[in-house]
C-alpha cells in the first residue's frame, strides 16, 4: 500500500479556496499528548496559537471531531486544521482561462498574483482564485511562475493525474517561452546560450551564480529593438531554476525591467504595489498531453507594457 494511499481524506473543507493544514504526528516522540508536539512543531506561529485552536475545538481528527487539549500523543495520528488567513490586499488584474477540458486548466496568469498559497499570500493567489471561481476544489497546480511573473501557467482537475502533468515539467517535456523587455546593449551578441550554476538559498531573496556543474539553461534572442529604448527579447529556458531567467539576463548585463532584485535587491514589492510590473512573460507553453496524447500549444494575450507603452509603465 502506498503511503498515498494512507491518508485519510480531508475531515475539513476548504476555506475560500485553501486546503487545511494536515499534520502526520511523528511514528516516535517524547511527547505526552498531541498538543505539546503541536505546540513545538508550530512554535513560528506565535505564543498561544496552538493552544487558542485546542481551546476553539478547531483541530480535529480524521473522524472530524475536535481533539481534545489533553488528548494522549498517538504516533502515526493525522490532525487537521485552518490557520488564520493573512490579511491581503486583492490583486485587481483579471485572471484570464485560455483552455478547459476535464483534465487540465490553463491561465493567463496578470503580474502580482503568486501561483499557489505560500507565507502572506493565500486567498490572493491563482489557485485559490480558481478553485473558487471554476467551483473546482480538488484542482492543483501542474507548475508554478513567480508572483511578479505574468504569462502561462497549467493546473489539473483530477488529483490522480497531477503527476503525470508535473512529470512533463520535470523530465523538460514542455516547451516554454518567455518576452522579456530590458534595456539594449549593440555589443551584447545574440542569440546566444547561457549555462550556469543558479544557486538560491531557502529565506534570501536572490538567487545567485556559483562555479560548478551548470543547473540552468537559457537561450536568449533579440527581438527587436528601438533606437535610444528597450529591446524584447524571447527566452528560451530548458530547466527550471528559481529566478533562472532573471539571474541569466542579468549576468548577460541587461537586467529585466521593472525587477526589484536583480541587479540590485530593493524587493520585495510591497503588496499593493502595482505601479511597474516585472516585464517578464510567460508567452507559450506546447506539450503531448500525457493523458489524452492531444498536441496542445497555448498562447498568451497579454502585452508587456513597457515596450507597448514605456513611458506609461516608466511614469508608474
């Protein structure tokens, strides 16, 4: 039997498109009751949270039932419960479908929204979002962009099938094409292919470039350009490093507009902060559909603003 196959399904509905959280009780501990492993294991939250949820009756166990404070720790034991949404500021761009069928999603995902619940954005992200909007609860995520990315991202209606959809991203079976605006070198060579070793490290905001075996991939071309402005060019990524993209233009000395990391960190953007979207998009992804073998290439609509319109975006 699987370890999938161990879990007991959700005694919990989801909360405006979020998911419980689900804690496994380790299979060995020191712990006397299930509150006290709770308590250390959940220490970032604050003084007394563990406990103000023991005290609301909103832990409960695989039987929907509240645990009890003093309820003996039980190894193995799964509890459920709902964290406290952050306070968020609504991201006011549209989400746009480009595709549905009974096995995928596929959006037009606008700058600042994140992908997927995590730290201070939950409710105010693209999954969460759809599965209230779509009424589809049990949809997730085959990949992810960047909160400041805009562009393509594919989600899942069947979690049984989610694997074979993220297994596309993982063995590179998906091509991806990004638009990028940022400022234009004449002594810049393109196209060319960057390889380099992409290192991020887990509570820092940027990522960087160590000597080593490379771990990111990038081809970058010219677009076009306009003289005494920016150029558009088209990236070409074959893995997927966090920031990949960015670290790459930057290294190449032509930083991506509108980035508050690279070259410089001066992120992260405050959330609210919509005046000048990263100019990174996430234009094209074509791939074999696993499940049904259909040939799929999608299409963004959307339009980076500082080549539509610079001096709009640059006015921000």
């Amino acid at each position: 039997m699987s370890r999938r196959s161990r879990i007991p399904p959700s005694p919990l509905p989801q909360r405006l498109g979020v998911d419980p959280v689900r804690v496994r009780l380790p299979a060995e501990g020191r712990w006397a009751t299930a509150r006290e492993y709770l308590a250390e294991r959940l220490s970032g939250a604050g003084a007394g949270v563990v406990e103000g949820l023991f005290a609301a009756g909103r832990i409960v166990g695989a039987d929907g039932r509240a645990v009890a404070p003093d309820a003996a720790y039980v190894p193995g034991m799964f509890v459920w419960f709902h964290r406290e949404l952050p306070d968020e500021v609504p991201v006011p761009f549209p989400l746009e479908v480009v595709h549905r069928d009974e096995h995928i999603v596929v959006v037009d995902k606008p700058h600042f929204l994140a992908t997927t619940p995590r730290g201070s954005h939950v409710t105010e992200t693209a999954l969460a979002r759809l599965r209230r909007e779509l009424g589809i609860p049990a949809l997730g995520a085959a990949h992810r962009l960047d909160r400041l990315t805009a562009g393509l991202v594919l989600f899942t209606v069947r979690p049984e099938e989610r694997g074979a959809y993220q297994s596309l991203f993982r063995d590179r079976r998906v091509r991806k094409e990004y638009e990028a605006v940022a400022p234009y070198d004449p002594s810049l060579v393109l196209p060319r292919t960057v390889r380099s070793r992409i290192v991020k490290d887990r509570g820092v905001l940027a990522a960087y470039e160590v000597q080593g075996e490379p771990n990111a991939v990038s081809r970058v071309e010219l677009m076009e350009h306009r003289t005494g402005g920016p150029a558009r060019y088209r990236l070409l990524p074959s893995t997927g490093q966090t920031h990949q993209l960015r670290v790459h233009m930057n290294t190449l000395g032509v930083p991506i507009l509108g980035d508050p990391l690279y070259p410089v960190v001066t992120g992260p953007v405050p959330a609210g902060d919509f005046r000048r979207p990263l100019q990174l998009l996430a234009r094209a992804l074509d791939f074999t559909d696993p499940v049904t073998g259909a040939e799929h290439r999608f299409r963004s609509a959307r339009a980076l603003t500082a080549w539509s319109s610079h001096a709009d975006w640059a006015g921000r």
